[in-house]
C-alpha cells in the first residue's frame, strides 16, 4: 500500500510497533481507529505525539500507541507535525518505521497486514461494489469539512492569525487538502451560504443512494450480509453529521437503521466512542438548541426524494 518514502521527521524511523497520530474528533482518524479495533488492535499507551523518549517508541505487541495531535490547540499547524503528515491532517499512521497518510490507504494497510476480519469482500462483484462506495465516500471529504464547520464548529473551527501565517508557510503545492484556501475564507466569513447548501446537499445524495441501496433488499451492510471499509467510511460521515443535529431518522430512515447497528458494534464502540462520547453529546446538545430554534441544519436539509441505486 501506499507510504511515505524518506519521511521528513526523524522520529518516524524510530516507532517500533504501530503508532497512530490522530485526534478523537476527527473524522478521518476515527476511520482508523474503527479499523484497528475492528481488527483487534487495543489503544495502549497514549503518548505526547512528538515524543521520543525511549520508552514512547515501542507500542506493545497486540496495541497500538496513541499520539494525539489536538486540532483544538491547532497543533497540527506545525512544523513538526507538517514533517510527519505533510498534509497537516490527522491521521498519520506508523508501523516499525514505516508512515501512511491516507486514511482509507491506511486501512487497506491494516487488511493487508492484518487479514484476520477482513474488511474488503472476496466476492468480486462486492469488492467492486465496496471500492464504488469508498470512492464516492473519498469525493465527499470536503463536503463533510465545510457542512461540520457550518452547522457544528462554527467559530471554533476558525484558526488564529499565527497558525494561518503558519499554514501560508508551510502548506505543499498540490496538497489535496488545500487549507489554506479553506481557512483563508471561512476566518473572515467570506463563504457564501449557497457554497454549504451545495456541499449539504451533494452529502444528501450520497446518503440518499445508501439508503435506497439498504431499503431495496434489507441487506444489513452497506454491500451485502458483512461489514467491510465501506461501512467504516460511511458510518463516520453519518457520526459526524449527526452531531451537527442531521435528522438522518426522518429523511434517511433506512440509513438511519444501518448506521444504529454499525454504532452497536464492538469496534466502533471502543475505537470510537470511548475517547469521543463526552464531545459528541456536546455537540449533539448544540444542534439540538438550533434545530430548536430553527438556525441548525434541519432546516437547511433537503425532503427525502426516492433514489434509485444498482448494486
């Protein structure tokens, strides 16, 4: 799979096990974490994420470490962090020195190594069907960033003027990120309302062909009887709309009941939840008060429209 070849950090050739750089709120990382707990991987030690002294560098057989990067204190607007996740994103992924990046790659990574409950179907037309769906999931990245910085973060998601002088500093040319671009609007305010209706409803028609997909033959999964990567990706879109006071029961019901059992999972319960339960509801409380008084994200949510899917 896909890595970093001579990364610029000189810690990442010292990580003897597996290390996850990662922040319990962020989407992307939670995909991994659902991964490696999908996988029987435990979260062991949790560990500054720039650490190197010499008992932070070996993660215990059967876990992985922990390095949280705290979006919040805007860590990952850094140098340092920027020498490991050229991107400034989380997750960053190690194992015995060896850096992933992606964090969909990073769960092929992890299949790969560790076959064991594999999450990629054997069956050809459902290993076609699983990578349609994470693909689709990939395209819709961006959409997630701006309709959970809209209807959840809100000012809290806005950077200081020092880290944007950072970022301006180090952001690589083609970073398919393109946070600079990003923050440079959404700290002054100048997105236009149509530019997150338009990203809403484009996470609209993907929930719309899952739901008709699920509705169609009451198949438990995303593509068929066993949960794979696809349910992964998807489920953390949900999670993460959801907490900005989506009404997924009313206009994707079906959805609605694919994602309540994706969220009774062992995995997703502990690779999840565990860290992230008290900032859920936090969130959730919030969007709750909106859609109360009708500024939250129900209101900007389209009617549920029939959707014919294949597959």
């Amino acid at each position: 799979m896909p890595m970093i070849e001579h990364p610029a950090s000189p810690l990442v050739p010292l990580l003897r096990g597996v290390h996850l750089f990662g922040f319990d709120g962020a989407p992307c990382s939670q995909r991994v974490s659902f991964a490696l707990a999908e996988k029987g991987l435990l979260r062991g030690a949790s560990v500054p994420w720039a650490s190197d002294t010499p008992e932070s560098l070996s993660a215990r057989e059967g876990t992985y470490t922990f390095r949280p990067v705290s979006l919040i204190r805007q860590e990952h607007l850094s140098e340092a962090y920027a020498a490991i996740q050229p991107n400034m994103v989380v997750p960053a992924l190690v194992h015995d020195g060896a850096l992933h990046i992606e964090s969909m790659d990073i769960i092929d990574y992890l299949d790969e190594r560790w076959p064991t409950h594999p999450l990629t179907p054997v069956e050809p037309e459902r290993a076609r069907l699983c990578e349609e769906l994470v693909a689709l999931g990939k395209s819709l990245h961006v959409s997630v960033r701006y309709v959970s910085f809209r209807w959840g973060l809100k000012g809290l998601g806005k950077i200081d003027a020092a880290h944007e002088r950072e970022l301006r500093k180090l952001e690589r040319a083609g970073s398919p990120e393109q946070l600079v671009e990003f923050y440079g609007r959404f700290n002054r305010d100048q997105i236009d309302a149509a530019v997150y209706l338009e990203h809403l409803h484009a996470l609209e028609s993907g929930w719309g062909a899952q739901d008709a997909r699920l509705a169609a033959d009451g198949r438990p999964f995303l593509t068929g009887d066993t949960f794979t990567k696809a349910d992964i990706i998807w489920s953390i879109k949900v999670l993460r709309i959801l907490e900005c006071g989506y009404p997924f029961a009313t206009r994707f019901p079906s959805l609605h009941d694919w994602f309540r059992r994706v969220r009774a999972r062992p995995g997703f319960r502990d690779g999840v939840m565990r860290s992230h339960r008290l900032m859920s509801l936090g969130f959730r409380a919030k969007a709750a008060v909106e859609n109360l008084l009708g500024i939250g994200i129900r209101a900007a949510s389209q009617p549920r429209s029939p959707t014919r899917v294949h597959g």
